[in-house]
C-alpha cells in the first residue's frame, strides 16, 4: 500500500490529467462548434 507521499502523487497526476483531457476536447468542442457555424452560414448564403 502506498503511503501519504504516493497517495498525494497519485491524487495530482489524477487531477492534472483530468485537466488536460477536459482542457483538450473543451478546445476541439469550440473547434468543431465554429467548424459547423462556418457551414452552416455557407449552406445559408448559397
């Protein structure tokens, strides 16, 4: 069983990971939102 030092190391890699994944598919969600605003004001003008 690890102790109070892993136990804190894991907790924080945990939480740092959690950030990145979030922080990424946060930014390819906005990149996607503005992607399909871009075709749809296309599809609207044509």
């Amino acid at each position: 069983m690890p102790g109070r030092a892993g136990i804190f190391e894991l907790v924080h890699t945990g939480i740092f990971k959690l950030v990145h994944t979030s922080f990424v598919c946060g930014f390819s969600i906005v990149h996607l939102f503005r992607q399909v605003k871009r075709i749809y004001k296309k599809s609207c003008y044509v």
